[in-house]
C-alpha cells in the first residue's frame, strides 16, 4: 500500500527546493527552515517504518 505521508512529505520538500534553488534563497529563510523540518519528520518517519518492519518480521516468526 502506498504511504501517503511519506509522498506528501516528500512532494512538499522537493517544491520547496526547487523554489529555494530558482530564488536563491540564503539558510535561515522560512523555505529553509521547513525544508530542514521536513527532513527530520521524513527521517522519523523511516526509522518508524523500519522498526515496524523489524517487530512484524519478529512476530511472523521464521518463513518455512
């Protein structure tokens, strides 16, 4: 199934991006500063979604 958070995320930052690379933007700006919140929320997200991953693998038990 498709993770929609994680598309959202990931669609919000790459706009925000490309319209901090066409302006120039200098750090410290607003468009900056999410784009450095958006990475943290995306890398929170994939650690959750890894250990998820690892704890339903562990309750699965092993493949015969």
């Amino acid at each position: 199934m498709a993770d929609l958070y994680l598309k959202a995320l990931e669609a919000e930052r790459k706009s925000l991006w490309a319209a901090c690379r066409l302006k120039g933007l200098p750090k410290g700006t607003p468009e900056r500063l999410r784009i450095e919140e958006l990475d943290t929320l995306l890398a929170e997200h994939n650690a959750n979604k890894a250990g998820a991953k690892k704890a339903g693998a562990k309750k699965a038990g092993p493949a015969k």
